[in-house]
C-alpha cells in the first residue's frame, strides 16, 4: 500500500505496507535515507546541528558515525549499572506510589537519559536541570506543527531581514537559549572531567575524542550531539512502558504466562538480569509485541526524504520526495498480524503458524525506523526495556482496576492514545501490587543498593 499527497509541487508518500517500506528505506536507504528541508526547526533553529532533521551528505555521514561510536553495543554495555540502578528505584516507587506508574516511568527514562549524555541524575521531575530541558523541547514541539509558519511552505520567507520578521526574531533568540543551555551541559562535562568527578558518560566519551584530535569535533558538535540524546530517547522509552503496562493490564493472561517463565529462570530471590534473556523468549517476545502493538513514533518518526530520481513497482519517484513510514499501519496489516489489536506475545516465538506473511525485516517490527536513519539508541533502548519489563513482570502483579464505589473493575481503552507523531496512552488507572512478601523483600534490599550506586551521578 502506497498513498502519494501532492502539498504543491511537493509529493509525501505514505507507505502502509510492511514490505515496501522495507524494499523502499532499508534495501535502497543509499536512496532515501536524507531528510524533507526543515526551514524553521532544521535550518533556523539549529542550523541543521541536530540529527534528527540533518539531510544526507557528509555532515550527517559524520554525526551518524559519532553517534554509533557512543551507542554501539561496547558501549551500550557500559551503561547497563547505571540502568539496573535505575531500574531497581523505579520498582521501588512502583511499591511506594503505584498509581503514579506513568511518572515514575517517565522518571526512570528521563534521567537514564541524563545520566547516559551528562553523567548526573535526575532524582524527580521537578529538577531544574529537567525542566530546562523539557522546556526546550516543548518550544521545539510548536516550531514541527503544520502551517505554524508560511516560511515552512515558503522557504523564500526566511530571507526576511530580521527587523521586519518579529517570528524570525524570536525563533533566533531561542536558538541561542537552547545552544546556551546545551553547551553548558557539554562544558560542566569538561569541568568535571578536570577535577576527576565525571563518571563515563556520551558527552565525556565526545571529549576524550576531541583531546585526541581536535579537528574531529568541535564544541558546536558535542554539544548538539548530546543534545540530541534527551530528545529522541527519553519519551519514546517511558511511552513504550506505558504501552506495556496497559497491554498487561488488559491481557492479563500473558503476564500470568511470563510470571511462569520468570519463577522457573529466575526464582524469587533476586530481580532479572539480562543474563537471564536467552532463557527467558516469552518475556523477549513481550517486549517485541510492545513495540509492535503500539508504536511510539506513529508515523514512522521524522520522514524520510529521496536524493535521486527512482522507480518502484511501475511508480517514478522523484528526487526530494518526502517518504513516511505509516508505523500503525504497517504494524496492524492484518496480512503479516493476524488480530493486530491482541496482544499475542506467541506471535514471536512460532512466526506465520497463523497463516501470516513473513516480516520482512529481522526484528519482527520497524518500531525503530528504517535502513540508514534507523535509530541509533535501538541497542540502548532495548537493554532499558529488557531490564524494566522483566522486573516489573518479575516482581508485581498488574490488574484492571476497581470503581471505588461499585466494585466494577474499569477497563482502559487500549485506543485512547495522545496525538501527534510520538503518541502515549492516555492516563488510566490499574493496580500494580507486590507479587509476594519475599519479592518485597529483594526490591527493597536491591533499591538500597541501587542508591549507593547512584550516588556518583548524583545532580549538582
Ligand atoms: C523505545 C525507544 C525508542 C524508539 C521506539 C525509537 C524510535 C525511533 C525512530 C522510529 C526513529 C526514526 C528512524 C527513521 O527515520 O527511520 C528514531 C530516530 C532516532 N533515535 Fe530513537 N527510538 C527510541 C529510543 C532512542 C534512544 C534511547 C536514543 C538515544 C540514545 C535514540 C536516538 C535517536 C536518534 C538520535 C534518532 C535520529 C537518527 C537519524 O535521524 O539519523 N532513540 N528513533
């Protein structure tokens, strides 16, 4: 399934089929791994510093390879303490407060991302560090919305002379705000890193790299590089746990089946770890089907955009076309996911037995993009959700909860989901309780020394 929307003489292709979007962005990604020209956001707010919206060419080549070098899976596995950590304080608020689950998962992703780019924690959302940051992203939120500015469909616009384009004013000035913020971030690396009190971090693996040559990096660069991390992977990590603990408690017989795995691998007198996984493939199948049944990036994530002139299945596509990856619709084609809507965790573990069609790609799902723009946090991302969903399997039990005045459990709408490109649940309510008092027991003695081990990234 292919849909072209024509914007002018613009053409966006909308790609709803799993494997034209595999034949398209992953086997000719040489072809269609740029980006659309982004005026406001792209070239006016951040001078095209960001990954996210870099087009193809040499600047993005280099970016990418920065990126790689800091995620690769090396590297990944030094941030595992720090994710285990984490995790076990997360499991702990679930005891304290377990109705505030969403905050508490936006809390574990949100400072594991600070940690991983700056070395330093977030102990709750109200930090002022985090604030910053969320305020940053929120203004970059309203520079993406559609006909927000006439110089997105009119590039010709940002040639405006400042004095008489007050939104060109404003969007500078806080571009200067946000590179001031960022850089002050990358430096208080540097500092620390001079007084020897900056634990392995992104930003401090970019410096090391610039003191060996200079030429490699400059300041601009790390600084956006990092900058970088909160953005893209803070969100998507606690939206996918939301969708998980939504998909628990509205199926519940698929945690019951995971609890069985977990008891036989694990036992009840320590948490999951990853050595566990490959005795624990329910458990992986869960995770896979999380990111399948609701993708956080609804629309495949930033679109991509074509280099050259090209031809598919009798189709010309033209240099510059604008090419989305409908991830809702790829992920719910009843073709390659029989009952899309249920949550079948067995789909991963005997694939096609239903009649499906193979997936055309090795994950079983494009949760995480395509070809050359694929994202370059998957590895990271992927420890997270091994390490949060096992234990929070392994330690709570997840059900529907109950009308304080009837007694009728109230069942979530598995459809109510937040608007936009990156899409979350809407708030709903479930019970989350401590399975048994012997795994009360492990979180409480484990999150002890999780906070030992977070002292060192303790916010300044
Ligand atoms: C469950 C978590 C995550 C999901 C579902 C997710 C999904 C995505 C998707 C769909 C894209 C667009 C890919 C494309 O254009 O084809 C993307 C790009 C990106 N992601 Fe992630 N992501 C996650 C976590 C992370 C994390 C933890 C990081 C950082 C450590 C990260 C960093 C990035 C970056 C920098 C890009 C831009 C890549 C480029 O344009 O070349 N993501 N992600």
């Amino acid at each position: 399934m292919l849909v072209t929307v024509w914007a002018g003489r613009r053409a966006t292709i909308v790609i709803g089929d799993p494997q034209v979007a595999c034949d398209l962005l992953d086997h000719r990604s040489a072809i269609y791994s740029s980006r659309p020209r982004f005026v406001i956001m792209g070239e006016l707010f951040t001078n095209n510093d960001a990954l996210l919206t870099m087009p193809h060419g040499d600047k993005w080549r280099k970016t990418r390879k920065i990126f790689h070098s800091g995620l690769l899976t090396k590297a990944c596995n030094s941030y595992k303490p720090i994710q285990v950590a984490e995790s076990q304080r997360l499991v702990m608020d679930l005891v304290r407060s377990p109705e505030n689950f969403g905050k508490h998962l936006e809390r574990y992703a949100a400072s594991l991302m600070v940690c991983v780019a700056y070395g330093q924690r977030v102990d709750n959302l109200e930090d002022p560090l985090i604030k910053r940051i969320y305020e940053r992203m929120a203004y970059m939120a309203t520079l993406n919305v559609p006909g927000a500015f006439w110089a997105e469909s009119f590039p010709v616009l940002k040639l405006i002379p400042d004095c008489l384009a007050p939104w060109k004013r404003e969007v500078k000035r806080r571009a200067e705000e946000s590179t001031q913020l960022l850089s002050e971030l990358a430096f208080d690396v540097r500092d620390r890193m001079e007084t020897g009190d900056a634990p392995a971090c992104f930003t401090k693996t970019l410096w090391e790299k610039r003191e060996e040559n200079p030429e490699a990096l400059s300041e601009r660069e790390i600084a956006y590089a990092t900058g970088s991390l909160f953005g893209a992977g803070s969100d998507t990590s606690s939206s996918t746990l939301t969708s998980f603990i939504l998909a628990m408690t509205c199926f519940p017989r698929v945690a019951a089946k995971a609890q069985e795995e977990l008891d036989r691998v694990v036992g009840h007198d320590r948490s999951p770890t990853w050595c566990d996984a490959p005795n624990l493939p329910y458990c992986s199948a869960i995770i896979k089907e999380t990111l399948r049944w609701r993708p956080v990036a609804v629309m495949g994530g930033t679109p991509h955009a074509s280099i050259i002139d090209d031809h598919y299945n009798g189709h010309f596509i033209p240099k510059g076309t604008t090419i989305l990856g409908n991830l809702w619709a790829i992920h719910h084609n009843e073709k390659y996911f029989k009952d899309s809507h249920d949550f079948i965790p067995e789909r991963y573990l005997s694939p096609c037995e239903d009649g499906t069609l193979p997936y055309p790609h090795r994950d079983g799902h494009s949760a995480f993009g395509w070809g050359r723009r694929i994202c370059p946090g998957q590895k990271l991302a992927e420890n997270s959700l091994f390490i949060t969903i096992t234990r929070i399997l392994w330690g709570f039990n997840i059900s529907k909860a109950r009308d304080q005045i009837t007694g009728k459990e109230i069942v979530p709408d598995i459809f109510a989901y937040t608007d936009g490109f990156n899409s979350k649940p809407q708030p709903f309510q479930c019970r989350i309780e401590p399975r048994c008092p012997r795994v009360l027991e492990v979180i409480e003695q484990e999150s002890l020394l999780g906070e030992q081990f977070l002292e060192k990234y303790k916010s300044r």
